[in-house]
C-alpha cells in the first residue's frame, strides 16, 4: 500500500509523457563530454522533472551497475560505490581514500525511478553523482545539457581576416570530429544558407568564454557561441554565403565567401612592380594595414582601474582609419574587435594582403607624449636569399622607407605641438613585416592616464599619423 | 583583607602584561612572516665568490626615459661564464632597490648563461623577469638594452645575446621586446646611445 501511490503516479506520468510527446519537438538531450567518451542521452520528463538513466550515464564511464538487496541498485566505479532504491530521493555513497572509507547520504532532488531496466535519477542530481563516483571535476552546463568530466574543453579563438576575399578563422584547442551534413545527430553538422552557416558540434566539448564578436558589416560580420540541447553551436552571419575548410589535423575551421572576388585574382598593377623582397602586389591598392596592438586575453599594459593597452589601441585605430579615408587613403584593421591575434600571424596578415604600410598602435608608460618606432633588425647579418628572407629579418628591404614612414609622422605630430621622439628598436612583429612599418605609442601626458583615452587627444595623434602617411604615400607605392 | 583599590590596580597591571604578551607576539610572528618572504624572493642563486671589482653599470631610469652609467662594486669570478652571470646579476640589483629607478618584479633574476660558442651567448632568466615585467615598448627595451650594454662592457667578446625565460623561448618580454632573436651587441650599443 506504501509504495502504491508512486507506481500510480509513475503510470500516470509515463502515460501522460508519451501521449504528450510528439516527434514534432526536439528530443532533449544530455551530452557527456570525457577524456574516454563522449556519448548523448535522451532526458525524459516525470512529472514534470527532468530525468536521466544513471546506468546509461556512469556505464560509459567504467561503472558496474548490480541489484542489491530488494529494490536496491549499487552502482561501483574504481573506489566509489552507490547506493540508490527505487522510490528513495537519497543516495548513499562511500568512497576509500587510502586507508579511509568516507560514507555520505547525497540528496538526489526526487526519487529514483526504474523502468524497463534503467534506473532514472533526477537530472539536477547528476553532477553530484559524477562527482562525488569519479571524484574528479566535473562542470555541468545545466541549461544546455551538457556536462564535461576532468576539464575536458575544446577552446577556440576567432581570428577575422579582412581582406580581398574575408574569412574567419576558427582554432582549436583539440582535434575535431569531422562536421558533416547528414549525420548531424550523431557528430556534428554543418548548415549554410544564404547568409548564415552553423556549425553544430555534438560530440566535440566546445566551449567559448565570448559568446558574439562584430566583425563590421562586410561578407562575414558577426559570430555567435551558444550551447543548446546537449550541443553547442558556432553562427556566422554574413552578406554571403560562406564555405567551410578543415584543416588536416582538424584543429582549424576557415569559413570564407564561395567565390573569390575578382580582386584577388588580378595580375600585379604594372605601376607597382614588386620588389624582390616585397613579391607581387594581390591588389593595385595602396592601403594602410592598422594593427591594434593586443586584444582579447592579451590586455597589453594595465594603467590602473579598467584601462588596458588593447582597448586604447583598439579605440585609436578606428580613429586612425577615419582620418586615412578623410584624406582618400585606404585602411584596414588587423583587428576591429576584442579578439586574440598572435604577433606572428599580424604579421601575416599585413605580408600577405600586400599592405602598404604597416602602422602599429601601442599605448604605455613612462613620459610623455608619443613615441615612433622603426624598425631595428636585433641580428641585421641576417639577410635575404633570392627572393626568400628569414622571418626574423623580414622587414631588411624596407628599412630605410620605414624611417622615412617614422620620421615624416613624427614631424607631424609636433606639428601639432605633441612632445615626439623617434627611436629604432626591436619591437615585436615589425620586423617580420615586409613593407615599411612603424609602431606609434601614445604616453600619458603629464602623468595623467585618463589623456590615453581623451577621443580629443586620440584624434589629434590619428590626424597626425594620417597626414604624416599622405604626404608619403608617393614614395611608398600609393597615389600621391 | 585586600583593600578594594589595590586588587584594581593589581587588575590593570595583569591586563596590561597579557596585552603587552599577545602584541610581542604578534610583532614576532609578523616579522618572521616578512624575513620568510624576503627570503622567498631573494635571488635564486647563492653569492659566488671572486674578487671584488668595481665595474660600471648601464641602469634604465623610467622618469627620465635615459640610460645612464653607474659605478658598482661586485664580487666577480674569474670564470667567464660566472663573471658574465654576475655582472647581470649587478644590473638587477639596482632595480631591486627601493626606490627603483626602473622597477622590476620580485624574483627577477638571472638563472644561467651558456656559451654556444665564443661569441654568442645564451641568458636563461627566471619566469618572474618576464612574467611580472611591466608591459610597454619603452621600458621592456630599456630593461634589454641595459643588460646587453652592461654585459658587453665588462665581459668582452660577446656578439650575440639572446635570452630565455626560465629555460624557454618566449615571443617577448611583456608583450613588446623581441625576445625570439639573437641581439647582436654592436646593433644593440647604437640603440643604446638613443636612450643617452
């Protein structure tokens, strides 16, 4: 008679679920993500409440499931065992720890439930079963269903390139499993429409700390992160449709338009021939490559409070790009948003697009005003070989342009009565640019770190730096 | 009968000895904490011997943005490759000081140096050098600038330095100072007259 009330409220709810259920509706899922599977399992409701199968959950991960005494389950894992009875809302579980048995009663939310062999437990109680089982950490993304044992993250970090043909690169922590479109339930998948693509990650742990960056408002503009139904999800929303390339060892997505512009397949503009060291021109263009200098984990320097190097740098790089085009000279942005980009690859990047000029932006103490930079090669007995040139010396045959560069928008900026020096220094990436390049680094002035943010003092640098840049850009390859 | 005035007084004067116990002892407790911790981030490596020599020093100075020389006396070995340790060693000294003329963090110190060959050289700082260096263009290559400079004027024939942070390769010092190439001390000497 005790037991009576369940096993009718059990039956009821088990009719009331399936003949509530349709296949309209997505079945809800968990996903369990660890260094020896990753599996998903349907997460049934009773009575409202959401329920997992323990032994479907714990046997993937080196549990045995036995029936002990009447309606009890006892579930073992290494030195760990459960206790669960059918009808019971607590667990007993024990654990040996060297020469100790630690013994604690866990409350499970509801009660067990068994049905057709599997031994339903709340799904609220899971990450304390798994805990406490495989003592080991275990974080549980409740509302998308999807629980990782022993940090087992797949990380990325987005890279927008801009360019003649934009793309977005995504890289990996970990390998992973290959996105494929008809098997979407059991991996993952890739969607493209006509201005979206998702890629669904199933079975990878994927896991994002951003969860939307802007990109501007060309053929790739925004990404979103979001974790849903025991899956989480990469959108990428553009003014086009995008193509998906894996890398071969799995760790790198580049989502790209369809078709290249014809931009990029032009033949070099017979008015810039290259020189050996620089190589062909992608485009006749002249632009100005802008690298704000950080972004996302990389603050740069700390001046107290919330002000950090990546944001000031980001903030005056816009400007930077305003004033460029105000005087008719193309720009664009290493980065336009908080985002990750190593030194090597900013170089990359301004190398490969064909740049113009390569203008770094830092901000940092000691003094006052603003410091330029041109490059110093630290070993200049490093030369080139044919058209070939060592990373670490890149910068070689533009040298002597960069002083120019450096030295004409010094004079600029006292022009605008700002306290200038000049100085030839090692600063990390200039020298693995090939065109010229300079660092511009804004100081506080007077000691006061809020001048590093004032939009008036920003605009006078940008102004400074654009005129400086086209009064030169004859010499550099541009239109005067 | 004890008269009710002196059992007082006698009241104070034993809270006042128990008072003045717990402070004394936590006096000693705190400044055993501090010697604890001064020697937590004390150089990593024991004083060599040798003898003492005054030698000059290139030390950074933020306020000015300069590089200046200064005297410093040191015990330095006759070993070369314990000389050139030491005499870089003598550069972060002075910015250990209070108040530094170009602060660094606690623990910055010189692990080893190993010749690759006559000339060239290799620095192996400990990870607080970098890790806890302040970020900027300027002072990351001043802090650079005045080692190479201190370390070519009193160990002489090196031409090539490059520096290693706790026995890796880091891509910078704090975010700026290439820390990927091999210095060359002549290129570094005409960099270092722009800091004068």
């Amino acid at each position: 008679m005790r037991w009576s009330k369940p096993r009718f409220a059990l039956a009821f709810a088990a009719l009331w679920c399936s003949m509530a259920y349709t296949g309209a509706t997505p079945e809800k899922q968990l996903t369990v993500y660890s260094a020896q599977a990753s599996y998903s399992l349907p997460v049934p409701e009773r009575s409202g409440k959401a329920y997992i199968a323990a032994n479907e959950l714990l046997t993937p991960l080196g549990a045995t499931i036995t029936h002990g005494k009447g309606k009890e389950w006892k579930i073992t894992v290494n030195k760990a065992e459960a206790r669960l009875a059918e009808g019971k809302d607590k667990a007993v579980i024990r654990r040996q720890d060297k020469a100790l048995i630690r013994s604690q009663q866990v409350d499970l939310g509801g009660a067990v439930l068994v049905e057709d062999g599997r031994m339903l437990v709340p799904l609220d109680s899971a990450l304390t079963l798994l805990g406490q089982l495989l003592n080991t950490a275990v974080d549980f993304h409740q509302p998308s269903r999807r629980i990782f044992i022993g940090q087992s993250f797949t990380r990325f970090n987005a890279e927008y390139k801009n360019g003649d043909r934009p793309s977005l690169i995504l890289t990996f922590t970990q390998p992973l499993r290959r996105l494929d479109t008809n098997h979407a339930e059991e991996r993952g998948a890739l969607f493209t429409h006509t201005n979206k693509t998702t890629l669904i990650f199933r079975k990878d742990p994927v896991v994002s700390d951003v969860n939307k960056q802007e990109f501007g408002a060309g053929a790739i503009q925004s990404m979103v992160f979001a974790e849903e139904n025991g899956s989480a999800s990469i959108t990428v929303t553009g003014n086009t449709k995008l193509q998906m390339i894996r890398s071969e060892d799995g760790k790198t997505i580049t989502l790209q338009p369809e078709a290249p512009p014809l931009a990029a397949a032009q033949e070099p503009d017979a008015q810039n021939t290259p020189t050996a060291a620089e190589g062909p021109r992608r485009t006749s263009e002249f632009f100005v490559m802008i690298d704000a200098s950080h972004g996302g984990s990389d603050k740069g320097a700390s001046f107290g409070g919330r002000q950090v190097e990546k944001d000031i740098t980001l903030r005056l790089a816009r400007e930077l790009r305003k004033e460029l085009e105000e005087r008719g000279i193309s720009a664009r942005l290493v980065r336009d948003a908080d985002i990750d980009i190593g030194l090597e690859r900013r170089a990359e990047i301004a190398n490969e697009q064909r740049a113009g000029i390569y203008v770094a932006l830092h901000a940092g103490r000691p003094g006052k005003g603003v410091r330029v930079y041109a490059p110093m090669l630290a070993d200049p007995s490093q030369a080139a070989a044919g058209r070939f040139l060592p990373w670490e010396s890149a910068q070689s045959g533009a040298l002597s342009r960069s002083r120019t560069v450096a030295q004409t928008v010094a004079e600029e900026l006292r022009k605008k009565g700002m306290a200038v020096s000049i100085l030839g220094m090692p600063v990390r990436p200039l020298n693995n640019i090939v065109p010229p390049a300079i660092a511009v680094e804004l100081a506080p002035e007077g000691g006061d770190i809020q001048s590093l943010e004032s939009p008036k003092r920003q605009n006078t640098v940008a102004a400074a730096i654009a005129s400086g840049i086209a009064q030169i850009r004859g010499q550099m390859g541009g239109r005067p | 009968m004890i008269p009710r005035h002196f059992q007082i007084t006698m009241a104070l004067v034993l809270l006042a000895i128990l008072v003045s116990g717990v402070v004394i002892i936590r006096i000693t407790h705190k400044e055993e904490a501090m010697t604890q911790q001064a020697a937590e981030a004390a150089p990593v490596a024991p004083a060599v011997g040798g003898k003492q020599e005054s030698i000059r020093v290139l030390v950074a100075y933020d306020d000015d943005q300069a590089l200046r020389w200064r005297p410093v006396e040191v015990f330095l070995p006759a070993d070369r490759g314990l000389r050139a340790k030491e005499t870089l060693r003598s550069v972060l000294a002075q910015y250990q000081q209070s108040p530094s003329p170009h602060p660094l963090a606690k623990g910055a110190d010189i692990k080893d140096v190993y010749f690759l060959n006559s000339e060239t050289m290799i620095v192996d700082t400990t990870a607080p050098f970098a890790d806890g260096h302040p970020s900027g263009i300027l002072l990351e290559e001043m802090t650079l600038t005045s080692l190479i400079e201190t370390l070519t004027a009193n160990v002489p024939g090196i031409t090539k330095i490059k520096f290693l942070v706790d026995g890796k390769e880091r891509e910078t010092l704090a975010g700026h100072a290439d820390l990927m190439s091999f210095y060359q001390t002549a290129a570094v000497h005409e960099l270092a007259k722009e800091f004068e």
